[in-house]
C-alpha cells in the first residue's frame, strides 16, 4: 500500500509551458521536518507504487497523478486538472 504524503509547495521553472513547470513538490512530515522530490523522483516514486501524492483543496484531498504531454514528456497534475486551474500550479514555492 503506498504512503500517502500532502504536497504543500512547488518549485517551478521558468518555462511557460504548464507541462514543464514544475522542477520538484514538497510538504510536511508527521514529524514537522521538511520533505521535497524533483518531479522526475516524484514520477518514479508514484509509478513504482511507493508513494501517492495528494493536494488539500476545500478540505478534500485531490489526487497527484502522471500525465504524459502531447509531445511524450511525464508530468504531474492533479486528477481534477482541466488545463486550468491547476492545482499543483497554485501552490506557493517551497524554501
């Protein structure tokens, strides 16, 4: 069963392309420290079945998932993403 883990934070490029955005994710422990995976360890993280990714919105978790982009390239966002709004895009930068 795969640990489930509140994303927080991103860090993003400076690539326009929403598919491209995002270099890492991050959040909290149980413990209070800090915790933060480039999106290519959080990919291989979900796709192992290891981890599950979650983002609180209105009090209700809203899925991570691995999306591939037109042009083949894995990315995460969250399963209630049209294009806009994205969730994980909204999030504010982790430190």
């Amino acid at each position: 069963m795969p640990s489930a883990h509140q994303v927080m934070c991103i860090n993003k490029t400076d690539r326009p392309n929403p598919h491209e955005r995002i270099r890492s994710i991050g959040g909290v422990n149980a413990d209070g420290t800090r915790w933060k995976l480039s999106q290519e360890e959080a990919i291989i993280k979900i796709e192992e079945g290891r981890y599950r990714f979650f983002v609180n919105v209105n009090n209700k978790p809203v899925w991570v998932i691995v999306s591939t982009s037109q042009y083949g390239h894995k990315y995460l966002k969250t399963g209630a993403d049209g294009l806009h709004p994205n969730n994980l895009l909204s999030l504010p930068e982790c430190p």
